[in-house]
C-alpha cells in the first residue's frame, strides 16, 4: 500500500512537471526559436542580396577600406582595439550591411566585434591583421547553417511538446489496485474501531466480585 501511494505521489509529480513544461517551457522556446529563424532568414537575405559593385568595403572609424586593402583594414580594427579606454562597446563602423560595435570581454581578455543586422552575431578577435577579418566573414556566411540548426530544435521542441501532451493524459497504470486497496484499507479500519469500541465496553461492567451486595442481589432479582 505504501509502496503504490509512492509510486502514485511519482507520477503526479511527473505529470505536474509536464503540464508545466507545456505551458510554460515549450511555448516560450518555440517562440524564442522562432524569432531567431526569422533573424537569421533577414540576415542571410542581407548578405546574399548586397552586391556592390566594389566587393565589400570595411568602414572603420569613418575610414574605407576595399577588399585589396585588407591588410590595411586589419591594422585599422587593431589600431581600435588600442585605442580603448574601456571595456563598454563603441561603434567601430560597418561591413557587408552590417554595422559593427567594438568590446572588450575582460574576463576571457579578448576583444569583441559584434555585427548588428536583424540579430547580433559577435566575433572574438585575435591578433592576426587578416585573420579577424576572415573571422568576420566566416560569422557572416555561417549564418546559413546557424539558421538551419534553429530550424532543427524547433522541430525537436515541438515534437517534445507532442509528446508531452499525450503523456500528461496517460492516468496512474495501478489506480485501480489502489483504489481497492485504499477502500478495503477502510473497511478494516471501521471493523477494528467497532471493536475496540465493543471491548471498550465490556471492559467497563464492573466484575461480580467488584460489585456491592445490594448490586449483586439487584443483578440476580432481574
């Protein structure tokens, strides 16, 4: 009997769990991951659509750089990276659509750039002049397969949520058995309160011996 309120107590705990998932998790990460798909499908538009027909020019610091000039545009985004008094982010310029903000992590001692379009793709920077800005570009062009593995969770977190739905109706496999268990559990509770009740009773009739003779007499007149 104890054994089956555990195993019940088990699953009404899961089943609270699931109902709050689906009301509240599930919905929230749907929601999330679609405002990223949609972002990242804006994104990808930015990047696949612009064309210029100069390639891509870097803007730093109100500076232009075409495409031939990367290394001169790597010295300009490390020259930045010195030139900050502080680890808050300030605007470093624009590339490919995007326009750029310069930080600075302190705790992992890297410097930051982050592109800002419909959502914000940050970039860790590194020391090498041109190795940042292929750094920039690869954040740009792996926005596809960013996109695409939303898509994927997605599709996981509302299967789960499927799931989850058809689990939360699922009752107690052992109700019956506790049912009947619990009411036999009654049963025998009010047979052994009768008679204790009964032995309660008789213990109060006082013994004959107990008796005072006009009781004893009284007794054997009726």
């Amino acid at each position: 009997m104890g054994k089956l309120r555990t195993l019940k107590a088990s699953h009404l705990s899961q089943r609270y769990e699931l109902e709050d998932k689906i009301h509240k998790h599930y919905p929230a990460e749907v929601a999330r991951l679609n405002e990223r798909i949609a972002g990242y499908k804006a994104d990808c538009k930015r990047v696949n659509e612009l064309v210029l027909t100069d390639g891509y020019p870097m803007v730093i610091d109100g500076t232009s750089f075409t495409p031939e000039e990367k290394k001169a545009a790597g010295t300009a985004i490390l020259e930045a990276c010195k030139a900050m008094t502080s680890p808050e982010s300030v605007p470093l310029g624009h590339y490919r659509g995007f326009d750029m903000d310069l930080s600075y992590e302190p705790f992992n001692k890297e410097y930051r750039i982050t592109l800002k379009g419909a959502l914000s793709h940050t970039v860790a920077l590194g020391t090498d002049i041109f190795g940042n800005i292929t750094r920039l570009d690869n954040a740009l062009e792996g926005m596809e397969g960013k996109q695409k593995n939303c898509e994927e969770q997605l599709a996981a977190a509302q299967t789960q949520m499927a799931t989850a739905q058809e689990q939360v109706q699922v009752p107690f496999p052992r109700e019956q058995e506790l049912t009947d268990k619990t009411a036999r559990l009654a049963e025998l509770t009010v047979t052994l309160k009768l008679n204790e009740k009964d032995r309660e009773i008789l213990e109060s009739v006082p013994d004959e011996g107990d008796m005072e003779p006009a009781q004893r007499v009284t007794g054997r007149e009726r």
